[in-house]
C-alpha cells in the first residue's frame, strides 16, 4: 500500500514488512523492495532504522506487542471467563489487519523462525506467553482437561495455515470448546 503523500512513519515500513513477509517471505524484508512497496526511497528507512537487523528486531518487536497485548487488552474488559475464553477464540481466528498481512502474516512469521534464531526467539516467546494466558484462562473456566489450552492454541495455530472459507475457522474453534467440556457450551 502506497502512501500518497507525506513522510512514512517507522509504522508504515512495519506494515510494509508484515505485507511483504505475507506475500514473498523473509527474503522480502529489504530496504530498497520494501521502499519500492511503500512509494519512497531507501533513504526513508535509514531514516527510521539504523540497519536491516534494527528493522528486523523493531518487526518481531512489534509483532510481540501487537499479537498479544492488543488481544488481552480487549479481552480484560470481560469479566466473565467463559464469555472472554469464547472471545479470545473469536479473535484468534479472525484478528486479521491487511495493513499487516492480513491471514498469512503469523503463518509467515513461523516459517520465518525456521531459518532466523531472532525470529524463532520470539515465536517461542510468544507461544509462550499465549499459552500461559490460555491455561489460566482454561483453568479459570474449570475446563475438565489440564491440556485445553495447548489443545486450543494448537488448533489456532493450525487454523491460521488452512484457507477455509470466511466464518468456517470460528465454527471450528468454537465447536472445539464444546469438544473440549466448556461450561455453558
């Protein structure tokens, strides 16, 4: 997405780079491509970052803050632990800014983490993180099986790598809750 007029923003070369690790992978993630994606010259860039490892780390940085931070944060308004588990997996299947990617950017980061140690450093930070979340969250809803948040967190991760047809992934998570003994399914 080009911007037509004014200076880019340091979030406008980080949308850049989740677009272009969405469409064309890590091999993608170059000042002068992603210069050419946004309209402007590399010089911009050097602007915002000292390099392309800078870049890189403020990318996964990003990503780390945005994947987690923004999702909890909307979730906390709800009380009820049910109702926010229920939530959580609505968002987990259908969170998708374009402007970052959209569906294929998370999917792209992991293959990514295949082959760059700072990439698979904070793909495992965020497993991590999402899956401490997941397990108080199943625990605080009393779900009978101590693995049910592993078990949700490998289907969103799986869910992310299959192109179904829209609504198809919320069917399947929500349905994998009722699987799974939530009360109130």
């Amino acid at each position: 997405m080009k911007k037509i007029s004014g200076r880019q923003t340091a979030d406008d070369w980080i949308q850049a780079g989740f677009r272009a690790l969405a469409t064309t992978g890590p091999s993608a993630l170059k000042a002068e491509a992603l210069a050419r994606q946004i309209g402007t010259t590399k010089g911009s860039f050097y602007w915002h970052f000292a390099d392309l490892a800078d870049y890189k780390a403020r990318l996964l940085a990003h990503w780390e803050a945005r994947a987690y931070n923004e999702i909890v944060d909307k979730l906390e308004t709800t009380a009820d632990p049910v109702q926010r588990l229920r939530q959580l997996c609505v968002l987990a299947v259908s969170f998708r800014d374009p402007n970052y990617g959209g569906s294929a950017a998370e999917p792209a980061l992991r293959a990514w983490a295949r082959e760059d140690e700072n990439a698979l450093e904070a793909v495992r930070r965020m497993d991590q993180r999402r899956l401490a979340y997941l397990d108080d969250l199943c625990r605080s809803c009393g779900l009978p099986r101590d693995d049910a948040g592993r078990i949700l967190y490998a289907a969103f991760v799986g869910l992310e790598n299959l192109d179904s047809e829209p609504g198809k992934a919320e069917q399947t998570i929500l349905g994998l809750l009722d699987a799974l003994g939530l009360p109130g399914s």
